[in-house]
C-alpha cells in the first residue's frame, strides 16, 4: 500500500523541480532576447558616428562611408583625382559629375584634405 504522506512529498518535490526548470527557462529565453537589442543598439551608436573622411586619400571603399556616395561616385571622385589632382577644397568638389551642392552639405562635416 502506498503512503499518501510519501506520495504527497514525491509529488510536490516532482512540482518544484518542473516549477524551477520553467523558470530557468523564462530567465534564458530573457537573457537571449535582450542580446540582439544590445547589438542593434551598439550596431546604430556605430551608424550614427561621424567617420572623418580624407578626399584626397580614401579609397572608393572608404569615400562609399559618405551619404549619398555609392561605388559609381566613389569611383569619379577617385578618378578626378587621379587626373587632377589633389582636393584643396569643397567647392572642387562639385566638378566631379555627379556630385552637387546638396551632397556636398550632407558630407561637410565628415570631408577633410
């Protein structure tokens, strides 16, 4: 015959263990879900981060990090340069094609010689 003090210690030893592993369970799924807000947030504090660029030395990678400046720009820049020599300022800037006022203001900050 079965003891019911016995069978009742048994089943709520049984209930603590499966209460405990949800939990555990809860925290993990908690702690996972929080890690790729902390990358987003790291990732958008990089974006949002001014990289100073050198018109006169960057690479067509480097001077893509500019807005509004994709590897067909970057390669006009690059080109321009080659042919005419170094940047001395913005305003020599807008003689390669496709490069005007409006990107120029958009990058002011980030353009050094």
């Amino acid at each position: 015959m079965k003891h019911p003090f016995l069978m009742g210690v048994i089943y709520a030893c049984a209930l603590s263990s499966v209460f405990t592993q949800s939990i555990q369970a809860k925290e993990i799924a908690a702690i996972d879900s929080k890690q790729p807000q902390a990358q987003m947030q790291s990732n958008s504090a990089k974006d949002t981060k001014q990289v100073k660029v050198n018109i006169n030395k960057a690479s067509t990678a480097e001077l893509q990090q500019l807005k509004g400046i994709g590897e067909s720009k970057a390669k006009a820049i690059v080109e321009y340069r080659t042919k005419n020599g170094k940047f001395s300022n913005l305003e020599q800037l807008s003689q390669v094609s496709g490069v005007g006022e409006k990107l120029i203001e958009k990058n002011a900050n980030q353009i050094s010689f």
